[in-house]
C-alpha cells in the first residue's frame, strides 16, 4: 500500500485523535484519515453524476 505524508493542523489532528483507539470508532488514525477519504470520494461521485459529469469513470 502506497504511503502518503500530509501536514495537518494541530486542532484537527486532536480532534480526529478524540475518535481513535480503544472503543472508538476508528483504530487507527490512518484508519480515520482513509474512511474520510473514501467517504469525501463517494459524495463528489455523487455530485458529479448529478451533474453529469460521471460517466463510470471509478
């Protein structure tokens, strides 16, 4: 799996590490971080193919 490197300010990185470990929602902040990522993805396909700007290009 490819690694990426990002900076991030430190509120948003205290906030997301508040959903993080044991009996939370996600793992890992990677976990975190992917799951946003994919979701951000699926909301723009979405968009995009109400403006008919997808053409099954996933």
């Amino acid at each position: 799996m490819p690694k990426v490197s990002l900076d991030m300010p430190g509120q948003i990185l205290a906030d997301l590490k508040i959903h993080v470990g044991d009996d939370r929602k996600f793992v890992s902040v990677a976990d975190a971080i992917r799951t946003a990522c994919r979701k951000m993805l699926d909301q723009l396909d979405e968009i995009d193919t109400r403006h008919g700007r997808l053409e099954g290009n996933n």
